[in-house]
C-alpha cells in the first residue's frame, strides 16, 4: 500500500502490515481483483492471526494454480 492509504487505515487494518510483503497471499489466492476492499483485509487479518507454515505452503500451492489459470487477474 501506498504511504498515504496506510495513513488512512483504522488500528485494526493497520494490523495487517504486521507481515512483511511477499511474492503472493491469502486474498491474492482467493480472488485477487474480484475481491472488495474489505474481503481482502478481512482475509490478511485471518493470515496474521492464524498464520502456520502448513497454511504457507497451501498458499504456494493455491498461487501457482492462480498463475496458471489467470484467476481474478485483469
């Protein structure tokens, strides 16, 4: 995000900068573009607070899928 979108974020969306960025995510995984604003912080918080590695390397999995597929990208 952008300096001054993340001045703007409420405490609670703030918490999903708790992560450092990555090649991929969860809500880049489930819906990349066709998502709303609040469906893709809603899944970043679930990411933050229920992070495993188990549920990293689905998330690999569900990217090369999406990558192959062209999924939610426009």
């Amino acid at each position: 995000p952008l300096r001054r979108e993340v001045e703007a974020y409420d405490g609670r969306v703030k918490r999903r900068l708790l992560v450092r960025p990555g090649v991929t995510g969860l809500w880049q995984v489930s819906g990349r573009s066709d998502l709303s604003w609040d469906e893709s912080v809603r899944l970043d918080l679930s990411y933050v607070e229920n992070w495993s590695m188990i549920s990293d390397v689905l998330i690999i999995g569900k990217t090369v899928k999406a990558v192959l597929a062209s999924d939610g990208a426009y």
